[in-house]
C-alpha cells in the first residue's frame, strides 16, 4: 500500500481540475473580451455584429487576382474580372471639407453611429 504515491495522485487529480477550471474561466471571461481589442472594429464586424451573423469570408488577393484573369477570358458574363475587382478592392475616398466648410457640416463617425435598421 503506497501512500505516497496515492497522494500524489490526488494532488495531480485536483491541479488537473483547478487548471481546466482556469482554462475555462478563461475561455469564457477572458477570450470574447481579448477578441474584441484584437479584431479591428470595421464596418463589416459592425454588420455581422448586429445581425447576429459569422464576419464574411475573405480570400487572398493571389487567389481572387488569378480568378478575375480567368474571367478575363471567359468574357463579360464571369462572376469575377479585372474590372470588378479593381471595382471592389480600391479605395474610394472622398473630402468633405467643402461641405463642412461652406455648409457647417458636422459629420458623424460611422463605425460609432452605424445600425441595422
């Protein structure tokens, strides 16, 4: 009869759940919070947010340059060609300094003032 050995298994017995514990305290305190700093707020975080749904997938660049060069060759009915790419992957950006100027604009922030209606 070794009582050595049996406490030393009860000790291991009990550091196991104390460190499942921690593991999941952690998971469900801890994560969603880590998440939250670590996943850029951008406008589709806001929509999938407020819908209640999965952030969209995305592809390599590589991979949806390659598919619109296919559709290149297939012609105007492909789902994706250079065009539309460039379409959906360059920045449009505006000023509005002359509406704030001459209209006294005062814009709002989207990603703070954004909601699924």
């Amino acid at each position: 009869y070794d009582i050595k050995g049996q406490v030393n298994n009860v000790l291991l017995y009990y550091c196991c759940r104390f460190y499942c514990m921690i593991v999941a305290i952690f998971t469900a305190l801890v994560m969603p919070v880590l998440l939250y700093f670590l996943i850029p707020v951008t406008l589709e975080v806001l929509i999938a947010q407020q819908l209640g749904k999965k952030l969209p997938q995305s592809i390599p660049y590589w991979l949806a340059k390659s598919m619109a060069l296919a559709g290149d060759l297939l012609g105007e009915k492909a789902p994706i060609n250079s065009l539309k790419l460039s379409k959906i992957t360059e920045s449009l950006t505006f000023s509005n300094e002359k509406a704030k100027r001459e209209l006294h604009w005062q814009p709002l922030n989207v990603l703070n003032n954004f909601k699924v209606e």
